[in-house]
C-alpha cells in the first residue's frame, strides 16, 4: 500500500511551495484539502496556487465545484479519495496538502460509528431543525452537549454532526467517549511547518495586506455580481463574508481589513490545535523550500 505524505498546519505556512518540491523530488502528485480552493472564481481570497507556483506539479481537488454549489465533506471525501486511488494507481505518490483538518482526515480515515442503531426519528428532528435555524445551530446543539466531537466535526459535516447528535440522545453518553475512532486508510506521514507564534501572525498580517492590494473586494464584486447569493458556502469563508460586510456598509476598509487578520490569526490557532493531535506528525522548523523539503523527505523515508 503506497504511503502517504500530508504536508498540513496553519494558513500563511508555507504549505503550498513545500508540497511542490517535494512532488517534484519524489515524483508526487497534490491532492489538495482546503474548503475553498474547492471554488472555482475564488482565487485571490483563498492564495490559490497559480500555474507558476503549481511549478508543473499535478494539483488535484482544486476548482471542481462552482461558487454557488453546495459542497461537503462527503462530496470531498468521494472525489479526493478517487484521487487519490488513481495517483496510486499510475505508480505516483500522494501529497495531501492543506490547513481544513476536516478534510484532512476525510481521506486519511474511515470513519466508524459504532454499533448504536440508527433513529429515524431523531433524524428527522434534527433534519427539521437545520432547515429552520441552519446547519451551524445544529452544530452548537452538539457543541452544547459534545464538545469534543463538535470541534472535531465542521458545521457542514451535517452527516455525521446529525450522527453524534443521534448517538448521544439514544446513550447518554458523548460519542467522543465511546469506542468509536477512525481507522486509518492508508500510511502515512504527517508534516507540517513549526513557527513562532507571532512570526506566523506576521505572515498572516502580510498575506491580508497583499490579497486585498491584489484585488479581494473586486474578486468579491465580480462573484455577486455573476449571480453567487451572500449566503451560499463559497461566501462563508473569511475574508469573503468580510468583504461582503464592507460592501454592505457594515464597516469601513480599515476595520474589515483587521477583522480579516484577526479571525484568521483565530483561525491558524485552530488549526494548530487540530492537527497537533495528528498521528505521525513531524513538526519542523521554519526554513527555505529546499532545506525543508529535504528534511521533510528524510523523515518521510524512514518511517
């Protein structure tokens, strides 16, 4: 079974530029697990590679869907996990790389859940309460009575949130309590770059800055303008809403522009919480592409 490498950790890291030459070393090919790259349009806002930083390295699981399309885990665990399968299958080595943890591990794992049955009634009354109050009230329902599962789970897992949910109303008892874990697809290695604190909140602060000299409020103007609604998916991602807020008068440049930077600095803190509990994670120190790679395939080849 061909073992995987995960190139993983917060936004701003270096993810990208490290996968590709370590693709291009070992003759890899990218599979991409990011919740918004996903969008085909959403370019600038979410630091999609271009065809010069791709550097000839086959990318996959970027741009497949359309702005205005519903997109899940499930949805992305079907096709990546094709993906993957058929890099396999032409002898290639798969480099998963990206900072959605849930996505991450939708193809990484399998999820089991268990052996409680399955309540269509209870189903159903949560199906009802996502259509009348949205998928993220259903997700703080877990929350309130399953922490754990729910910080593993994002709001649009609804499948397994709905899952957890059901599990605890038939026990008592929290799924992230019971025997229930994930059961490993393939091997693999994890790494992922380890910055200081305020150094990876410098280069976040940076990166703000450039996307929107680059253009983000266009980019944004240009995707509502073709028909994307304020509240579909592709527009939940930071930096996007935001925009949209400015654009609404919600709040001036300035205060959007440092909102922007403040939940994504939140949000690398996140990510550095969930994949720090990943299996076979190597966390190595800042340094140039080439320095890091050669580590990075070290590591890779000895485990």
């Amino acid at each position: 079974m061909k073992k995987l490498l995960v190139i993983c950790g917060p936004t701003a890291s270096g993810k990208t530029a490290l996968a590709v030459e370590c693709a291009r070393r070992i003759g890899g090919e990218i599979v991409s697990c990011d919740a918004f790259l996903i969008y085909r349009g959403l370019n600038i806002g979410t630091a999609k590679p271009t065809e010069e930083e791709m550097g000839g390295v086959r990318h996959h699981m970027i741009d497949v869907a359309e702005p205005s399309q519903e997109f899940s885990v499930s949805d992305f665990a079907r096709l990546g996990g094709a993906a993957v399968e058929e890099i396999c299958a032409r002898g290639k080595t798969p480099i998963l790389c990206g900072g959605t943890g849930f996505y991450v591990n939708a193809l990484l794992y399998k999820s089991s859940f268990g052996n409680i049955s399955g309540s269509k009634e209870i189903r159903e009354k949560y199906a009802r309460l996502e259509r009348e109050e949205g998928r993220e009230a259903l997700h703080a329902r877990l929350a309130a009575v399953d922490p754990e599962s729910a910080e593993k789970l994002h709001p649009n897992d609804v499948k397994r949130v709905v899952r957890a949910l059901e599990i605890y109303e038939q026990t008592g008892v929290k799924k992230s309590l019971q025997n229930d874990g994930n059961v490993a697809r393939y091997p693999f290695v994890a790494c992922a770059f380890d910055y200081p604190r305020e150094e990876l909140y410098a280069r976040i602060d940076r990166r703000v800055e450039d996307m929107l000299e680059a253009g983000l409020v266009e980019e944004v103007k240009g995707l509502l303008a073709s028909g994307v609604a304020e509240s579909a998916q592709s527009m939940q991602g930071i930096g996007y809403k935001e925009v949209v807020g400015y654009l609404k008068n919600d709040y001036n440049f300035s205060t959007m522009r440092d909102i922007i930077k403040q939940k994504t600095r939140n949000y690398a803190k996140r990510q550095l919480t969930f994949f720090k509990r990943l299996e076979n994670l190597h966390l190595i120190k800042p340094a140039d592409t080439a320095s890091a790679a050669q580590e990075v395939l070290e590591i890779y080849g000895r485990e």
